[in-house]
C-alpha cells in the first residue's frame, strides 16, 4: 500500500513543516532519507527531524512503516524517543529527540578514569531498556556500540539506544527467521538460518559487556565465513592480559548472556539479577587505559560510517546563542568525525577488530 494512503491516525497531514519547524544544519544524509537539526517555532525546542522522500520509498514501504510503527509504541528514558510523525504529499518527517552526548566509546576513551563498576552501571541500562523493548513484544535485532549514545554532555551516566531500522514487533507465539544484523554481534541461530526470538538482543548485550571491559570484539576473522564459524561456535576467550584484572563475576555474566543455545542463555530479566548488575561484585579498579587503547586500536573512526556531524551543530547553535536549556553546558567543538548530535536513527557499521588474525580471532598486540 502507498504510504499516505489509509494510514495510521498517528500520522499529521502537513502541506509545509517549514510552517511548523524552522530548519536549521543537515546532521546528516542516508539511503533514502536527510537528518536535519530544527526548532520547533512554537516552543522553541530543539529536535532532530528525519525527511523521509516517499518517492525514495517506493518498494520499502513496508520497511520504513515497520520502523515508524516500532518508534511510535516505545517511551523509555533510555531509548530516544519519536516525538512526532507529519506527512506531505511527498514526504514524511519523523520528529525525534535531540540526543546531544556523543557516541559511547567516544565518552569511554575521553574519561580518566573508568572501571567495572561504569561498565556494569551502563549494561543496566541497556537490560533494562531492551527488557521493556521484550516486554512489548519488541526485538531490537542490530543492538551494538554505535547505537548507543550519551543523553547529554553534562550528564555522563544516561545512555540512550537508538537506529531501530531492523527491529521488529512480534505477532503473537510468532518466531522470527529473517537473516539480519550487524557481523560481529549476531547471534548463532540468525547465523544458522534457524527461527530465533528476543533472546538475540541479550547474545548482542553480551558482546557489548565483553568489548566494554577489554576494548576489542569476541569475535574476528578478515574472513567472514571463518568469522561465523567463530560465532556459531560461540568460540570466544577472556585472554590474558586485558582479561587478568576483571572479576570473575564479570565473566560469568558474559558467559550467561553468550551461551550458545539460546533456550539456556540468560533473558534480560535474568541478566538484571545477576550479582555483577544488582550486587556489588563489579570492581571499582581503573581499567581505563587498558580498554581506551584497545577502543582506539580497534574501533577506529575513520571504520565508521558517521551519520550526523555534530561540528556543525554545536557551532550553529552557539552561533544562534540559544537558551540554556538547548545548549550543550561546557561542551567544546567537536574536532573528531565521531562526535555527533542525533536524533533518530544511525548508519553504524560493524565493529572493528584486532590488528593481526592469522585466521582466528586473536586479542590485540
């Protein structure tokens, strides 16, 4: 069906956003569709607009909807958030939060400091946005670093999960067998083309604790055939060094989350009651150099396909001199193509990986 035709009530018909929003920088462009910053003229507020052009859409339809249908269900504090949906003759605009922290290795490699305990604190917050994602029948499918992102500057510990291009809303008793996600985060059973549930995100939540406390990916080979046989294997390590200072416990959660089987894996419920989330067995010792480098060493910027450039952003909106309330407190310029203001979705590619392979996953130098 043709978008704009019978659609969802939710959807506010518009002959002009421009009468609505002043438009402001380009953060960005994708497949189909723009990212643009803009205010809101009645309230002054800032969001992130995404400018979808139908006529880019035609044979996706059903693709964008799914997104547009999986944004409009969810509130949470940790997930950002679709404010809004107008529709033009030509168009769509997804109105989205303006999330303005940056990216979350970006923050890890910038801090002095970071220990087991930041990494736990941050996984809490990820279980418990995709277990309210579970509990409303949702499956992210493509959770990995570069969807997760810093609420604000002045506010280190708030992340937010964002891009849910790939997710998708459970009928009812259904499965799903769609080959999707990113290399590197993707669960045995989509590798295996076997009908698979929620218990995807929390194989995906795993990976993220283990590169979190050592800085390099589970899994590697330059050659993605051996890469999946890794993953379908659940072959993976805690190598020594990078591993020998980190709990055991920590560990242990890891091995709950990337179990093999999936019907034995740990759900986000689980997770959450494990003593590295809810106790206090997650260590407080700075780990902070060993990870910073590995990040830089293997997740390199110039591997990522950036999305939103928030150099611009931030210097228009000092330019503008806006409110208190809409800037970014203490913030400078953005030097790094990996610093960026989002609203909405990303295009994060996979994850990068150690410096040497010889056919196997192996930890870094």
């Amino acid at each position: 069906m043709p978008l704009g035709q019978d659609g969802p009530s939710w959807k506010k018909r518009t002959e002009d956003i421009r009468r609505i929003y002043d438009f402001r920088d380009v953060l960005g462009t994708g497949a189909f569709s723009e990212v643009v910053l803009a205010e809101e003229k009645a309230t002054r507020k800032l969001v992130a607009i995404k400018c979808i052009a139908k006529k880019a859409l035609e044979g996706k339809e059903t693709s964008i909807e799914n997104e547009i249908a999986v944004l409009h269900k969810i509130k949470h504090p940790n997930i950002v958030a679709l404010d809004d949906i107008y529709e033009s003759g030509t168009h769509l605009y997804l109105i989205m939060q303006l999330v303005s922290g940056g990216e979350l290795f970006d923050r890890i490699v910038e801090k002095g400091f970071y220990t087991e305990r930041d990494a736990s604190a941050l996984i809490r917050q990820i279980l418990d946005a995709v277990k309210y994602l579970h509990d409303m029948g949702i499956v992210h499918r493509d959770l990995k670093p570069e969807n997760l992102l810093y609420y604000s500057m002045d506010e280190d510990s708030k992340i937010m999960i964002s891009d849910f291009g790939l997710s998708k809303i459970e009928g009812c008793g259904s499965v799903m067998s769609t080959a999707c996600g990113t290399p590197g985060y993707v669960a045995p059973e989509v590798l295996a083309q076997k009908p698979y549930s929620k218990a995807v995100d929390c194989w995906s939540i795993g990976v993220i604790a283990y590169i979190l406390l050592c800085g390099y990916p589970p899994f590697y080979d330059e050659n993605d055939a051996k890469l999946f046989e890794q993953i379908l294997r659940a072959e993976y390590e805690f190598d020594s060094p990078y591993w020998d200072d980190i709990s055991d416990s920590a560990k242990d959660f890891i091995q709950h989350l990337m179990e093999k089987d999936p019907s034995k894996r740990f759900t986000c419920e689980q997770a959450l009651q494990h003593p590295w989330i809810a106790g206090d067995t997650a260590l407080d010792k700075n780990i902070h150099q060993s990870v910073s480098e590995q990040i830089k060493k293997n997740f390199a910027k110039s591997k990522w396909k950036q999305a939103f450039n928030a150099t611009a952003v931030v210097r228009h909106m000092r330019k503008l001199q806006l409110g208190t309330s809409q800037d970014i407190p203490g913030q400078t310029t953005p030097t790094s193509p990996g610093e960026r203001l989002v609203g909405g979705t990303s295009n994060g590619s996979d994850c990068g990986h150690p410096p040497t392979s010889r056919g196997q996953r192996l930890p870094p130098d």
